[in-house]
C-alpha cells in the first residue's frame, strides 16, 4: 500500500495511531447530535442554509489534527499519474463530477403519473445500474420505459401460486440510475435480476433504505460537493494510484463539517465519499486504471458492514489497507466474503484479530482468490494462485470422435430428412413426427467459448421469450411454461423462430458431430409394454439464420438432442418424444473426419517442430505436442500461445534442470 499520510515514507511501519486524539470504538464517529440527512441517506445536503452554516461555525476552528504518516508503497508509476489519473484530480478539484444529489427524472415515460405520484410509505427501493451504457440509452425517454417493462416481465417469470404481475409503483433517474419502488413482495423478485442483461448491458441491482427525492441542489448542497471534492483530492495518490481514507475522523475539515457527529452520520458520510468518488468514471475501465489501491487504516472499524460500499465500489481493487482497526475475527469480514476478486495484497495489523484467530490469514486465502501477501508476507505467489485455478477448472471429457451406433438406419434417415425440412416445411414436419406427449425446448448459451477472429455474435432477441436455459430460469412455473408439450403447440413456437438453413449432411458431413445410441426404457405409447427400446441422438453444428425484423444473416452453432420412440397407431414408424435445442455464438467445429495422427511423410516434420518449440520454451515434449496440436501444427501460432497461456499452465508442462 502507499502511503496513509500526507507525506511518503520508505519501508513498511507498523499501524500508525492518531497523534492528536483517541478514537473511539464502533465504528468511524464522533460523538455529538445527529444531523438530519438527505433522501439517499448518504450526505445532508438538503438542510437549510442557516442551520448548515451554524453547524459548521459551532465546531472549534482550532481543530487541526493531522495524519500519521504510514507504510510507503512502490512506486507503481514511475513516470507519473496516468492520463486517468490526471483527470481524477482534475474533477476533483474543480468540481465537475458527475452529480450524486438528486435528480428526479419526471419526464414522461408512457407508463402513467402515478408511477411518481405514488406515495412512497409502503413501497421499498432499489437501485438499478447500467441503463445509461445499454443500447437502450439511446432512445426518445431514454430507455427508461424498455428498463421498466423488462423488469416487471422478467421478475414475473419468477412468480408460483399467485395471480398477479410485479409492478414497479415509482421510478425516476438520479445521476447515472435509476430508482424504483414496489412492494416488498415484488421487490423480493425484482432484486433477483441482479446482473441480468438488459439490452447489451449487465444490470447492478441493489436494495436501498431511502431514495433522493430533490431535483435541484441547494447552494449549501453546492458548496458541501466541492468541499467534499476538495477532501478527496487531498486524499488522492495518483502516481500510486492510491486513494487514502485512513483517520477519517481526525480529519480537521470533516470534522468541522460534522461529518462524525454519529456512528450513522459516519457511515453515511463515507458512502457520500464513495459515491462522489465513482460519479466522476464513466466505465469501470477507468476506474480500474485510476484507483488500485485504497487505505481504511485507523477508522475504528469493527465490522466491515461500516465500509461495505467499497467492495461494490471498487470490487477491482488490487491493494488494501485495514490495519490499525477493530476487527477481532473472522465474521467481521464476512460482508466481503467474494468480494475483491483481484484482491492481491492485504494488511490487517494492529487488529484484535491477529492475536484472538492466529489461523485468520489461511481463512484470507480462501475467500480472496488472488491474495498473495498480508502484512507485507508473501503467502503464495502468482504460479500457486494459478495451479489452483487450473485444479479447480473442471477437466475436459475426453473426445474419441463420432459414435454412431444406429438401429436399421432409423436414426440416419431421420437426420436426413429432419434439418432440411426444418428449414423449409416445419408445419409438415411437426405433422408427421410429433404428437400431443411429444416435448421440445431451446435454450439459449451465451458463455460458450467462440473463435476469437468470428464476427460478433447475432442478438438473441427472436429466442429470450423461448430460451429455457435452466441456469437463468430457476423458478419452476417458468420452467414448465417454456418446456412445449404438443404437436400444435410445438407448431407455434417453431412458427416464432427466424428462418434458418442448415448444411446438407451428405455433401457437408465435416460440418456435423453426431452420436446415436439405442435407449431402451421408452414409454409405450400403445400401453402395451412396460418400456420399448428407442434412440437417442445427439447433434452438433452450426446453420446460417436470416432475421426478417432486421433483415440480416449470420451463422450460428447448435447442438439438438432427441428422443426417438416406436409412433402411436396410424402415426407411421417413429416419433419424437423430446427434441432439446440449444443455440450458441457461432464458433467452428473440429473436422472429426480427419485421421488424428499426422501422416507418415509429416511425421518427421513434427517431431521437429516439437523439438524446436520445446527448446524455445522450455516445455516438456508432450506439452509442445499439445500446443502445436490446439494451433492445426502452425509453429507460429503455437509460440503466440504459449506466451499468452504460460502463466497458467501447471508447474510439470516445463522441464526440470538438475542441478
């Protein structure tokens, strides 16, 4: 970590303590009478003026307490604050961040007055993020009416054993979100879309206790902002990257503010700092690039619960300062459990904890992943961290190519037939092979691996009402609604889906993975058996899709597993009994036709390039074999590989010299 004071030492100093007063437990406070706060429960810049600058002048101007100096940090920017940097202090110091206070966006969205007229005492808040990075910004209301209406439909999926829909009572823009109100019951649903995508953009939903209410700022609102602003920028360590909140409460200016009147006051006024500290990054970009280090030395912290904003703030925070605190053990912690994923460096001296749980810091290890050191020890390096996430990964099922164990060609004379009339006569082909028990479903994988050179995948708008990927639908009425049970049913949604041509399997076989295997234990439609022998099929590959909605074309990859069962009297020779399509970003299939061993006159070629590339990077033969295999043997492409992957492969892929 850098420095916590205001001048920069060398080495690493034990947690420092104010000089000048002695904290108090239980949080960053000072004792004295509450100050009302304003509607997003943050900072009291609503009050009236009089009231404010009595508070402020009641407070002694003697007060002049500094910072400790604390533990000195590498130079993490030798050639200066970064360009981000630069415009983090330039915004804080002239005061044009982007607004915290509020801003109540009354404009019309086509959904009625009262969703801002209601009254607010029965309803609870959340606040909703990312709608002015979505595509959807860019329309007339500013994409608020699509935000709301995708809510409400998406929560309702969630719904069992109850006739009604969500409905979000009161909306309205403050800064950079969104905050709406409903009712506990449907609030319960709504906060379940946290991180769900709306239009290209992942949502940040999280609940609120109150919600800005003012449109325009006070002038004592004003001044509040561009002292706080002034605060920060004192605070802030560009060439380190490093934002100092350590002696919250010794400091002279919040003091006289009456910033620490209060444990609540306290807690509030630090959330106010957050927020006006992320108001001025436009992406998590540059955050992340501004800020990789923060210090919360010395506040009398005793629960994380007091600072929990900063893991949501900054969760890409590499660097963090605790020390000199009140954390005596482990569950302390907890609200952060998760959290700082790319946490790497951690100092927790001059905690309780140190003494009362001498097993705390292998606790540390297991809930941050990339931790390396705490209190300036290293614990494992960057290798261990990523052997343990090569281990936990889970392994690859070995691939033996196509088994296709076919009964009576039943199963190749369906697939024959099946994606061509699929592209050109689903009615009749939904006719003759489904009945009223047959099932089908199609889903939609958008974390699939694709070819890094493929164009962006197509949008998934015609598939999100059907897609039944039962890792996003986790409720069970959703479930069975997108699970379609009939051949008239089935007909319809087949009807909804965009056009799509497949290759023809006889000239394009390499095109296609396919398994059949017999499946006995199949239900007899006739009644007759207890169970009849059957086929399952499993097929991959990709087919073109023309969307007429936006008349444009593009490929995509699938893979569609059925169920073939003896038909029903009079319904010909077979049916299917489940059909389950799955869709994917377009990515190319292994040619599982070509033979797997190099031929004989390549096969002296390969040992070499094995041999060469083994010598240059000093992997193992079996490990260049394996990464000249992944590249089609292009050596290029295997040395390119290797360096991007080097950091993650296991300590046996290199060669161990003897000394």
């Amino acid at each position: 970590m850098a420095p916590r004071g205001r001048g920069t030492t060398t080495g690493r100093d034990s947690a420092m303590k104010s000089k000048s007063s002695k904290p108090s437990r239980g949080g960053i406070q000072k004792r004295g009478r509450a100050k009302r706060t304003d509607g997003d429960g943050d900072l009291d810049m609503d009050g009236n003026a009089t009231r404010a600058k009595k508070a402020a002048t009641s407070t002694s101007s003697t007060t002049t307490k500094t910072r400790s100096a604390t533990r000195a940090t590498v130079n993490l920017n030798p050639k200066g604050p970064s360009r981000t940097a630069q415009n983090v202090l330039k915004h804080l110091s002239n005061g044009t961040a982007g607004a915290l206070s509020s801003r109540v966006s009354a404009a019309s969205s086509g959904r009625g007055k009262t969703r801002q007229q209601h009254n607010t005492a029965n309803l609870s808040f959340l606040r909703v993020g990312g709608l002015k990075q979505s595509k959807a910004a860019g329309n007339p209301d500013g994409g608020l009416n699509d935000l709301l209406a995708f809510l409400e439909r998406k929560a309702a999926s969630f719904l069992t054993g109850r006739k009604k829909n969500i409905a979000i009572k009161k909306s309205h823009y403050v800064g950079d979100y969104v905050y709406i109100g409903a009712n506990e019951e449907d609030t319960e649903e709504l906060v379940k879309l946290n991180s769900f995508t709306f239009a290209g953009t992942p949502l940040e939903i999280t609940r609120v206790d109150e919600v800005p209410e003012n449109s325009i700022e006070s002038e004592y609102t004003q001044d509040l902002r561009a002292r706080l602003q002034g605060i920060l920028s004192q605070r802030y360590d560009g060439v380190n990257k490093l934002l100092k909140l350590d002696f919250l409460a010794s400091d002279a200016e919040l003091v006289n503010l009456g910033m620490f009147e209060s444990p609540v006051r306290a807690q509030k006024t630090f959330k106010g700092l957050m927020a006006i500290c992320d108001s001025l990054f436009k992406t998590a970009k540059e955050k992340r690039e501004a800020i990789e280090s923060i210090s919360l030395a010395s506040n009398n912290i005793d629960n994380v619960t007091q600072v929990e904003v900063v893991a949501t703030t900054f969760p890409q925070l590499k660097n963090l300062d605790m020390s000199g605190n009140h954390i005596s053990n482990m569950q302390a912690l907890e609200r952060w459990k998760g959290k700082f994923r790319h946490l790497e460096t951690l100092f927790m001296s001059g905690n309780p904890i140190e003494t009362a749980d001498p097993s705390y810091q292998a606790t540390l290890l297991e809930w941050f992943p990339k931790l390396q050191a705490v209190n300036g020890n290293q614990l494992r390096t960057p290798e261990q961290i990523a052997e343990i996430e090569a281990a936990s990964r889970p392994k690859p099922i070995p691939q033996n190519g196509p088994d296709f164990r076919d009964v009576g060609g039943v199963g190749e004379n369906f697939l024959l037939e099946f994606f061509a009339r699929f592209d050109n006569d689903r009615v009749g082909l939904a006719t003759q092979y489904y009945d009223e028990d047959s099932q089908f479903s199609v889903s939609i994988d958008n974390n699939s691996v694709r070819d890094a050179d493929a164009p962006p995948p197509m949008a998934w708008g015609n598939y999100i009402k059907l897609s039944r990927n039962l890792t996003k639908i986790t409720h069970q009425n959703a479930r069975v609604q997108r699970l379609f049970k009939g051949v008239s049913t089935i007909g319809e949604a087949w009807k909804t889906l965009p056009l799509t041509r497949h290759p023809d399997i006889k000239q394009d076989l390499s095109k296609y993975i396919m398994d059949c295997h017999p499946m006995p234990g199949l239900v007899d439609p006739n009644g007759q058996n207890p169970g009849v022998d059957g086929l399952i099929i499993a097929v991959h590959g990709e087919f073109d899709e023309h969307n007429a909605d936006t008349n444009t074309t593009g490929k995509r990859s699938f893979s569609r597993t059925f169920i073939l069962g003896p038909a029903k009297p009079g319904r010909g020779i077979i049916r299917v009994v489940s059909d389950m399509l799955s869709l994917r970003a377009y990515s190319t299939l292994p040619n599982v036709f070509v033979p797997s061993g190099p031929e004989p006159a390549a096969a002296s070629q390969h040992q070499a390039m094995i041999a060469e590339l083994s010598k240059q990077t000093g992997m193992t033969a079996e490990y260049s074999e394996m990464c000249l295999t992944q590249v089609n043997w292009e050596f290029d492409k295997a040395v390119i590989i290797f360096n991007e992957k080097k950091s993650e492969l296991p300590p046996d892929a290199f060669v161990t010299i003897s000394t």
